[in-house]
C-alpha cells in the first residue's frame, strides 16, 4: 500500500497528538500493508504571511514530525506560500524528499486560486504570473505538481505546465464531482486530462469529499464506488489513494486509519475489481510515478 496524503505533520505539530494514536501510527501501518506514505508540510494561514515566515514555519513543522520505522516517507508541499518570492528556495525541500508540490491550500494566496476559497472572485483566479514561475521551476527540478485544492482555472494551468514539460501530473487527495458536485473534488473530464499525461488521482477517506450526501458520513462502500467509477473514467493506470488521514477529516464508519485497506481491498473484490486492478490502485500507479520522479532526481529523505 502506498497513501498519497497523510497529514501527520499536522496531527503531531499542529493538533499535538502521539505518534501512538494517530491514524497513521505505526501499528496501524503495519496491519494496512502500508509501505510508503506522503506526508505533507502544511502551515495553517500560510497564505496570510510572508514567504519568509512560511518557509521558517515549514522548518518548524518538518522538525517535529517523528521518524518512522519501517514505512518509506515521501514529503509534500500543500501550499507552497513560502517559495512566492523565490522558487530556488524549494531547492533544499526537493533535495529533501519533497517530490510533490501543492500551490494553493483552502485559501488562494500570491500562487493561484484555491477551489475552497470563500471568496467567489478569489475561487475563480488560475495561477499567477509566480504561480506559473514556481510551477514551471518545480518540474523543471526534479519534482511533481500537486493539483489537489485547485481552482479549476489552476488546475488548467497546472494541467498546461506539465504537458509542456512532458511529466505526470499529480491529483493527491479528491472526491469526485460526479459523485459529490462540489469544487473541491475532481470532475471526469478533467481525470482524463490527468490519465493523459500518465498522472494519477489519489481517492479520499473524507466523507466531505465521498459522502453521497453533505453531512452524512461516509462508509467503506462509497470510497469504494468512487474508486469503482474513477476507474472506469481514468483507467487502472491512473487511479490511487490519498486517505488523507490524520487531517481534519470525518473518516467513514468503521474506518480504523491506515489499518482499513484490508477491508477496503475485500470491499473492491466484492465489486468485482480484479487483484491485479487493486494491485494497481493501492500501490503500482503511486509507484510508477514517483519512479519517474527518482528518474528527475527527487527521492525520500533520511526522515
């Protein structure tokens, strides 16, 4: 198994929680499977400081998150706030391991607009001119963008960017809007575009996201009718997972963090889904594309 999010940076510096029971913790690692994991560097209000005071904040939350014995970490940027004035300073991140790049979070910032923004006008921006800059540099360096969280003008001009370069593009957490019709999540045609350029889509545990129904919590069978239909959409080669697990998330019922992908896995096959199908989500397609990232010269850190 390879998960494409798991805020544990968040769960441990921001909501100061142990490494015991988070839902990444390692015990439940181990029963998932869970080989590789992509731990994102969010900074809450990030969008609201300096570059400066991002990038020191980014050093503050790396510092904290605690090694793991046994799972590959991968690091990723959601929000790239402090990289605005200077794409070159991502430098030391990608040589880190931090191989996925996010430009925007929940809010749109000085990088380009964010599909959650509460502002319509802000909700509505693509990238900006040191949007393009630093996106445009992060492919040209060794890592991937990350178009979770996107407007869906940024996601075009994400979309643009790695066609022009010629790399896979990167969807780490979503819904889908055929399913749920809300901004946050993935719509079908745009799936497609990301299987074009030999990308992935990580599928969410966030009932928010795979609920049929806003404020209903989700169950074990909806993330699976998701993947189901994103399958069918994108192909086999395309579709993954991004939990998003240990965020502020409302998991499905009886979801018990990363220890669920066995059930998952027997949700799947009761769907029909062949082994080698499965195979292909839980961990082959993630593995395809951050090889190609070690190709770039982007690999895991020490920590």
């Amino acid at each position: 198994m390879i998960d494409l999010h798991v805020d544990l940076p968040y769960a441990v510096h921001v909501q100061h929680r142990t490494l015991a029971v988070v839902q990444s913790s390692p015990a439940r690692l181990a029963a998932g499977n869970v080989r590789a994991i992509v731990t994102p560097l969010f900074v809450p209000g990030a969008y609201a400081m300096s570059p400066a005071e991002a990038r020191a904040a980014y050093e503050v939350t790396y510092a904290d998150v605690p090694r793991l014995t046994g799972t590959e970490r991968w690091l990723s940027f959601e929000g790239a706030d402090g990289f605005a004035d200077d794409p070159s300073k991502i430098d030391a991140w990608i040589a880190r391991g931090a191989c996925l790049v996010g430009l925007v979070h929940d809010h749109s910032n000085a990088l380009g607009g964010a599909s959650q923004d509460p502002d319509t006008a802000a909700r509505a921006r693509g990238l900006t001119p040191a949007g393009k800059k630093l996106a445009a540099y992060v492919v040209a360096n060794g890592a991937l963008l990350d178009a979770a969280h996107a407007s869906d003008a940024t996601f075009d001009d994400l979309l643009q960017i790695a066609r022009n370069a010629g790399v896979p593009l990167v969807v780490s957490h979503t819904g889908l809007r055929a399913r749920r019709d809300i901004m946050r999540n993935i719509d079908d045609g745009r799936m497609r575009e990301v299987a074009a350029t030999g990308g992935i889509i990580g599928i969410s545990m966030h009932s928010g996201h795979i609920a049929r129904v806003a404020g209903e919590r989700a169950t074990l069978g909806d993330v699976a009718d998701a993947i189901v239909h994103a399958l069918a959409v994108a192909g086999k080669d395309h579709v993954a997972i991004g939990s998003d697990f240990d965020g502020s998330i409302t998991a499905p019922e009886n979801a018990n963090g990363e220890a669920v992908w066995p059930r998952m896995h027997d949700e799947l096959r009761a769907r029909r889904i062949s082994e080698d199908t499965i195979d292909a989500v839980f961990q082959r397609n993630a593995s395809r594309v951050f090889a190609f990232a070690r190709s770039h010269g982007c690999v895991p850190g020490s920590r």
